[in-house]
C-alpha cells in the first residue's frame, strides 16, 4: 500500500517533524547503580524529544522541538547536547531562573540499565521544571503549522502529565495542527509515577482519551492502551507476559472503532527474559490490515531506555518516505532495536545500518 497517509509535501514545509515535550539530562552510571556510583555519564533525553532527535541523526530528516529551559547552565548543557544532534530549537522558550530552582528548573533523571535479573531503574528529579509551567497561549502554534508549514508533529503522555497545564497545551497543539493538515502523532507512554499527584488514573484516562479525539497516528503497548484508553487486551496478565498478538489486534480493532479518526497504530511487543535479553518486535495497524515486523527473538540489550522512541521515529520516516505501513513497522522495529545496542536515550546509528538489519544483515564485523 502505498501513500496511506495523506502527508503534506516535503518542499511545502520547512519542517519534516515537530516534537512537544520535555528534554531531561540523564544521568547514567554505567557499570555500577546510582545508589553507589561515584561518577556519572551524561546523555540528553525524553519521550517526545528523542523521537525528532532519531528522525534527524539517524534519518536525515528536519526536526525541530518546541520545549522551555531554565536559563542556567544546566539549560545551557542540554541546548548544547540537542544542537549536536542537529534538532532545530528555535521554538524552545528561555525562562528566567530563579537561582535557586524553588519556582523553576531544569528536570535531571537518573537511570541505572540494569542487567540480567536486575531490572532497569530509573529515578527522576524533575519536579517544578520549566516545560512542565507551558500553559496554553505560549506557543503560537498558528505561526508554526500555518505560516511555516510542518508535516508531522508528535507528542506523548509523558508531556501530558507533567502538570495541570501541560494536556491543555496538548490539546491546543494537535487541534492546531489538525487544522492545517498536519499529520498528528501521539506516544501513550503511561508512567503511573507522573500521574500520581494530579489525578492518577482516572486522570490519565480523561486526558489522553480528549487527545486521542485529535490524534492521526496512535503509538503504544498494550498496557499503554489499556491504562489510557480503557482498552483491555484479553488474557494478558499483570506481567504482561505471553500476549497473544491476536487478541491484541482484536484490542487495536476496537480502538480504531471508538476513535475513528485514527489512520494508523503502531506497537512494540516485548517480551522481557531478562534486563539484557528480550523477544522484540512490532505491530501496525493501517487502513483496515495489519503489518507485523520481523522478529527478534533474545535481543541482547546494552540500554533499553529510549527503545520505543527509536521504534516511533523509524515508523514515523518509513510513512514520510514510502507512504507502505509494512516498510514503516519494520524501519520501526529495526531501529529500535538498534537502538537499544547503544547507551543513552537516543539513537547512534545510521539509516544505512537500520536498512541492513532490515535486509537480514548479521553482525559480522564490518572492516
């Protein structure tokens, strides 16, 4: 199937991809835990920025973020690790700092890989931080999808929960760029600690099911779409062990038939052996069929984090490009993959790369 989605042309727009959220410095200790690390690698990261930073670094496509920074150094730092991935920031707002961080900051996250038994941890500092104060009226979204012209935009329920503000922001941004016939993307990304303090689930479900009414292109798992929309998958238990892809496509169908503005999903399934060791692969679900990518089956694992993002930017490229889901569900799924070779949230692969793996390539040494 070619063109399945009805995306603007490329010399139309001066963005391929524009990305709403919160970008974090992540904080990893390598080898050791946080608990006992007396030193710490430094990456940038977060749910909606790593998708436009996977499109541009990895995929050669132009990607911008629309965020806010405390003015300080640490601000500074993260600007300088975006801008070396060549993620435009001009629509990122600079608020004034406070110099202590008691009314606005920048987020940290510390994050531990885990291995073997040991599961992966995070702990993130992120309370108060500038993205999460947005509030609906800051950004002039009508100057952004309607003068200068961008064919996708892609956010997640990572932002959406950041505050009380922050969905509202959400809402105001996917409206916009429905109106100006922007493709809509929208990562589910369910993290219980983030809506805890502002309604729990409940909350999660009232908000991304307002969303979901805007949303052209639905991403998440099966527990994404179970704790956000109220979508249940039949015989998956509270480990989310053995799922039955089949059930899970019943689950999608009635998604797409209680939101029947979506025009496609897409959906990593992992099964976790171990930190170090998980059965990967993905769904899409578009124009009626689905696409199933290829398997891997005991992937070896260096950095899970960032994983689902790298799968949502290479779905995302393979719809811009080629228009075929089957293509888009397995650049997906191949980059994600890929991804979760390397440290950090973000991708350090090529396109090249990613097309070879999916050809079938081994990891024979290249010379």
């Amino acid at each position: 199937m070619k063109n399945a989605l009805n995306v603007k042309n490329a010399d139309d727009c001066r963005f391929d991809l524009v990305s709403l959220g919160e970008v974090m410095i992540r904080l990893d200790p390598g080898e050791t835990r946080i608990r006992t690390a007396r030193q710490f690698n430094v990456w940038e990261g977060g749910g909606e920025y790593n998708v436009a930073r996977g499109l541009r670094r990895c995929f050669g496509m132009r990607t911008a973020l629309v965020s806010a920074f405390a003015d300080n150094e640490i601000g500074r730092l993260a600007e300088d690790l975006i801008l070396q991935g060549g993620v435009d920031m001009s629509f990122v707002k600079w608020m004034p700092y406070d110099g202590l961080g008691r009314t606005i900051r920048n987020g940290l996250n510390f994050t531990e890989r885990g291995f073997g038994i040991r599961g992966a941890v995070g702990c993130p500092d992120r309370g108060l931080t500038a993205a999460s104060q947005l509030k609906p009226g800051d950004i002039d979204w009508e100057h952004l999808f309607g003068k200068l012209g961008v064919r996708w935009f892609h956010t997640g329920g990572i932002y959406a929960a950041l505050s009380d503000t922050t969905p509202d922001v959400v809402i105001e941004a996917v409206q916009c760029a429905r109106k100006h016939g922007t493709i809509v993307s929208y990562d589910l990304n369910y993290r219980p600690s983030l809506w805890k303090g502002i309604g729990g689930h409940a909350k999660a479900q009232e908000v991304n099911r307002e969303i979901a009414k805007s949303v052209d292109v639905m991403i998440g798992n099966e527990e994404d779409f179970t704790a956000c929309l109220g979508l249940h998958v039949e015989g998956v238990d509270e480990n989310l062990a053995n799922i039955d892809v089949e059930k899970f496509k019943q689950m999608i169908e009635r998604a797409v038939t209680e939101f029947p503005n979506f025009q496609a999903t897409g959906t990593t399934l992992r099964e976790v052996h171990s930190a170090t060791s998980n059965d990967w692969s993905a769904v899409a679900w578009c124009g009626g069929e689905f696409y199933e990518s290829q398997a891997f089956p005991k992937l070896e694992i260096l950095d899970r984090v960032g994983g689902g993002d790298s799968f949502a930017s290479g779905l995302i490229y393979g719809f811009l490009t080629t228009g075929d889901p089957d293509k888009a569900v397995n650049y997906g799924a191949a980059h994600g993959a890929l991804a979760m070779t390397t440290p950090g949230d973000t991708t350090m692969v090529t396109v090249q790369e990613v097309e070879k793996v999916m050809a079938g390539g081994g990891a024979r040494v290249v010379r």
